[in-house]
RNA sequence: GCGCCCAUAGCUCAGUUGGAUAGAGCACCGGAUUUCUAAUCCGGCGGUCCCAGGUUCGAAUCCUGGUGGGCGUGCCA
C-alpha cells in the first residue's frame, strides 16, 4: 500500500472510531476500491458492511464520512454518492507519492521486505526424452512469473522442476529403442531420434499390447536400482534432455532453484510408503496397494503401490511433499500443472489429509486451461494432438520471431541489432499471450491472432517501454531530482498516476490468487494510458518545469512497466 | 453414469470475491502525423451477461435445477 492510500484509511479509520466503531473492528471492513466510473473519484468506499455492523443507513454513513473528512494536504475532497464516499487526492500528492516510490523502488514497486513466506512452485516439469513442445510453456511460463511475483512480494521461493524422468513413458521409450534402436542414430540427434522412436511405439503398442508388457518389465528392471542396461540408458537420456530443455529454458529465461525430478524421489518412496502404512489407510485391493478417500468424496482410491511392486506418479508425488516439507517448511506448495490433473492432486491432498498431517493445507493445485489451435473445419481442439505431432516450442518461438523481423523491415528499417530485438519481441508477444488470460481459459493458439501485433498484445506494451526509452535517450540531460521537480504540473497525468497506485494491489491479488494475468493486465493498462497521455502533452518540447515534471513522469512510467513485464518473465526493449 | 471446469458484443476476453450507467482488444466504419516511434491515438457500431427458478435493499457474480461445450473417471503422467 501506498503512503497516500495508507493516509486514506488511517483518517477514515479515525473518523470511524469518532462515529463509535472501534479500529480494529472497522479495519477488515474498509476495503478502498478504485470506482467503476473514473468520474466519480480516485478511490471509493461502499459503505454497505460498515453501516450494516454500526447499524446505520449505508447512505447516512456515508454522508457522516464524507463530511468527517476534511480536506488536508493529501485529500482533496470526500464526498457521499448514495451509500458510496468517493475520494479525490490533491493532484502535486498523488503525483510526489506515486512518482517517489517509484523512482526509490519502493514496495510495492520494488521489492517487499522479506516475509515469512515460503513458496515451493512445482513448475514445467518436462518429460524427458521428449521434445519440449506448446503443452509444456503454460507451466513454465505460468510458474516462472509466480516465482517472481512472490520474490517481489519478500517471500522465500524455491522454484522446482518436477522432471517426468521417471514411470512408464520413460520405460515405453527404452522399449522402443531395444526394439528398433540404432546407436549411431541416437547419438547423431537424440532428442530428435527418440522422439521418432516413441511415435513408433504408440503406432504399434495400439495392435500389439505385449510391448506394454515389456516396457513394464523394463520399468522393474530400472527401479530394483541395479547397474543395468536400462539404468545406463536412463542416464544418458536424461542427461541429453536437460541439455536440450536448456534451450527454451534460456529463450523464456526460466530458472529453477532445484532440479529433482521423480527420480530423485526414488529412494525416499518407501519411507513415504512406511509413513502412510503406520496410519494404518493403506489397503490391498487387486494386489495394489491403496487409500480409499471416499469419506472425502473422492470416489477413486489414490493407487501407491501397483500389483507389480513398481511405484506410481502419486508414490513420487507424496514423497515429494514430505521432502520439500522436511527442507524448505514452505507455508504454499503450488504445483503448476494442467486443470487435467485435477484428481490426481486432489487425491494427493486427500491422502495427506486422511494422515492428519499438517502440510496437507500447504498443497494447492494451480491448474491451467490447453492450448488449442483450430482444425480443419474450424473447430478448436488441442494443439499437440493434430496427427499426433507435437509442435515444438522453439518452432513457434521463431516463427514470431521471424513475423517480428519482417514488422520491423517494415516500421524501422534503420534499427540496429535487429537480430537480438526481434528475438526479445517475438518471444515477449508468446508469453504475453499465455499470461494475459486467466489461466484456467484454455489458449486459442491461432497464428493469425498471434502474429497481429496490434492491441492488447506483448509488442504493444514493448513498444510503449520503446516510446518512453526513446523519450528519456532524446532528452540529452538525466532524469531529474526528486526534490527539484514541481508536482503540481503533473494535475494532467491523473489517470496515468491512478494506474499507477493500483499496481501493489494487483501484485498482491496476482500472488493471492496464482493469477499472473492480473499483472498482465496492469502493464496493458499503464501503457494504454501513457500512450494517450504522450499523445496530448509532450515532454521535450514544453518549459523547463513542464518538461522535468514529465521526465520524471516518463522515467516512472518506464520503469514500471519494466517491473510488470519482469514479473512476468519478459524484458522489454530499449527500441524497436 | 458420476465428478470437475467453462459459458458476458460477430471473434478473443476483463469485470478487484454481492454494489454506481456491464468494460477492453480484434474485426468493421470514420478521423488524427511540419513536433519526443502511427507496432500509436481519438470517435462510431455492437449486449436476452446460456435458460428457468430462488436468496436480498441490490445478482454477470451466491444457491437449486436444466442446456451446450471441454476435461477427468484404479495399476500412465
């Protein structure tokens, strides 16, 4: 919150506690919101809940705030609208207060003071021997700006990557490689060489189900832990797959904190096993060995142990919780994976419930919605399932890099280092696009959208940081003193500095909620109105005080939306 | 069958947890450049908030029942 909104509260906390509600009862029901119309003020109050527990009319509460509420050096004017009170701030205050934290980068636009948050975020989680392809962006773009968002916000965060290389698809894999593998192929390309291999094996598993038999076999062969063939063939395959997620990795600059995938859980499975056990829930049923969660209304009983003795995604998953619980005592675990998982985790939940342990309230699914593309009669359907070809994600990286080169043939022929800026505005407009809807939507993936750069899109909000950059790079002197400038000049720049002010708040409901498209949202509104403002009041052209008053209005602008566009991943250019 | 999710302008979506006259972008139409980047800005057109009940001072938002679409539903992840 910001000084000015903290005055706000604290006066109306005052006049309140005058009209005979104490603070602390009056404090959880003032909830400041900025109004639906503009017109009507900078912050509102509805007087509804507080009337209702003073045991007033919510307009007559109203009227006595409005009138409680004199004007001072930051207030403007308090005035009742029925059972509302809309406030005005006075212009140079909105304006020093805004601009000032700012330019010193204090919370909520930097960075909060440490917090006793502890985030675990369970993110992109790849499997290997696998292409990385669209399905896998929205976790990690998703999880890549909550990780960010709660630093800012001074929690402690572990970003982790869950990598699939462990389980069945991984023993299905080895399975078509004995079969029809050749090494000097896989070392030529081996992502690429497996991928095909795997292809392959769906096609003839479908006729032939004793390969799924084999691959079984191959999995309990790998998990009794000897130095086999299939644990050699394992390592190698995991190391090459890091190597080649390291790419996307580095284009969406994703980072983890820790990589332990399922089999880094592999010995801690039956220490896990051993803890449900001594519950006394775990029951045989067909040979496996499972919890029942119906008295939770989960009508399907989470599987731990197949009949087989071979461990299940869950047995690696309730390992995992009692790991990160025992080293990082997080307070939220999210796992970032898609709305199709749902059961899965909660059973996850539901066991560690039935164990009355305490973590069970840390664990939190944050789904997501598919990504979709259109198909052929123009209906959407998942994009990774057109004749089971997966599209890669560096493949529709480029192709918005390559539409971002020709844009800017076209827009700014001149630009140096074309290369690198095309490469930072073609990725930026991919995730923009996956983070600017709420995350449970499904992503209409069609190029045509994608590739229209006008709107409500990433290059919008880059080129407006482009615009600003320009502005402060043309303006041949630095950004002005705080203490030098008069704010009084900026009474024009009301509705940028009032989008301004609302941006702890949607960090704050962005992190609450697991909702990066709240930031997003924000960074479009700001460069709405600062492309509208740049339009109207010019900077360089205007007197000396006009003109340093709009520098430093710039420079916050700027770096704002720098801050927004950070927490979402993507770094913005200097020109384009 | 059962469970979960989604449904708001022609299309894609917001709507700050129940509040003021439901808002954007795209598309379409019209306009703005001797001045800091027109990937921009300004204006216009466009609504049975899926339907029917209910809760209350007040419902796009909450409840019940439908309809349509999606996802999931014991030895995959």
């Amino acid at each position: 919150m910001s000084q000015l909104q903290r005055h706000l509260r604290d006066r109306l906390l005052d006049a309140l506690q005058g009209l005979g509600l104490s603070r602390t009862d009056a404090e959880p029901m003032l909830r400041l919101e900025p109004p639906k119309n503009r017109e009507h003020g900078d912050v509102a109050l509805g007087a509804f809940q507080l009337a209702k527990a003073m045991g007033k009319a919510p307009p007559a509460l109203a009227a006595e705030l409005a009138a409680a509420i004199a004007p001072d050096a930051t207030v403007a004017a308090a005035v009742a609208a029925g059972p509302f009170v809309n406030f005005r701030f006075q212009r140079a205050a909105l304006a020093r207060d805004v601009l000032t934290d700012i330019l010193q980068n204090a919370a909520p636009y930097g960075p909060a003071a440490k917090s006793k948050e502890v985030v675990c975020i369970d993110f992109s989680s790849p499997n290997i021997a696998k292409p990385f392809h669209i399905g896998h962006m929205r976790s990690t773009v998703i999880g890549t700006s909550l990780c960010r968002i709660h630093r800012h916000l001074g929690a402690t965060v572990h970003g982790i990557n869950h990598l699939g290389d462990w389980g069945m698809p991984f023993a299905k894999m080895m399975t078509a490689y004995m079969h029809w593998g050749d090494e000097t192929e896989l070392q030529k390309a081996p992502m690429r060489y497996m991928f095909d291999l795997y292809k392959r094996y769906s096609k003839e598993a479908k006729d032939n189900p004793a390969l799924d038999d084999e691959a079984a076999k191959h999995f309990q062969a790998l998990e009794s832990g000897d130095d086999n063939k299939e644990r050699r063939m394992w390592q190698f395959l995991r190391d090459e797959s890091l190597k080649a997620f390291q790419g996307p990795y580095e284009r969406l600059s994703v980072t983890f904190d820790a990589i332990t995938g399922e089999s880094f859980f592999e010995d801690k499975m039956e220490d896990a096993m051993q803890r449900v056990a001594k519950k006394g829930i775990l029951e045989t049923s067909e040979g496996a060995e499972v919890v029942t969660l119906k008295e939770q209304g989960i009508a399907t009983p989470c599987l731990l142990r197949k009949s087989d003795g071979t461990t299940l995604y869950h047995t690696r998953d309730l390992a995992a919780v009692f790991y990160r619980e025992s080293t990082y005592h997080p307070t939220r675990i999210l796992y970032i994976v898609g709305a199709e998982q749902k059961l899965h985790f909660d059973q996850l939940k539901g066991v560690l419930v039935k164990m009355k342990e305490p973590i069970a309230a840390a664990v939190e699914h944050v789904p997501f919605g598919l990504v979709l593309s259109k198909n052929d009669e123009g209906k959407w359907e998942k994009f990774a399932s057109r004749s089971g070809n997966a599209v890669f994600l560096d493949e529709i990286l480029d192709e918005a890099v390559r539409k971002v080169t020709k844009v800017i043939a076209e827009k700014n022929p001149d630009l140096e280092d074309k290369d690198r800026i095309a490469e930072q505005v073609g990725v930026a407009a991919i995730v923009f696009n996956d983070l600017k809807n709420s995350r449970i939507k499904d992503v209409k993936f069609d190029w045509e959208t994608m590739l229209n750069f006008e709107g409500e899109t990433g290059p919008y909000v880059s080129y407006a940081c482009a615009r600003l950059s320009s502005i402060l790079r043309k303006s041949e002197q630095s950004v002005p003193a705080i203490d030098k400038v008069d704010f009084s000049q900026l009474a024009d720049a009301e509705k940028v500095l009032l989008v301004m002010l609302d941006f702890g708040t949607a960090v704050q409901r962005a992190a609450e909620q697991s909702e990066p498209s709240i930031v997003t949202a924000h960074t479009i509104a700001l460069a709405g109105e600062i492309h509208s403002y740049l339009r109207d009041h010019h900077v360089l052209g205007a007197e000396p005080a006009v003109r340093d008053a709009r520098l430093l209005l710039v420079e916050a602008a700027r770096r704002l939306l720098v801050t927004g566009l950070s927490l979402l991943g993507i770094t913005p250019p200097e020109r384009m």
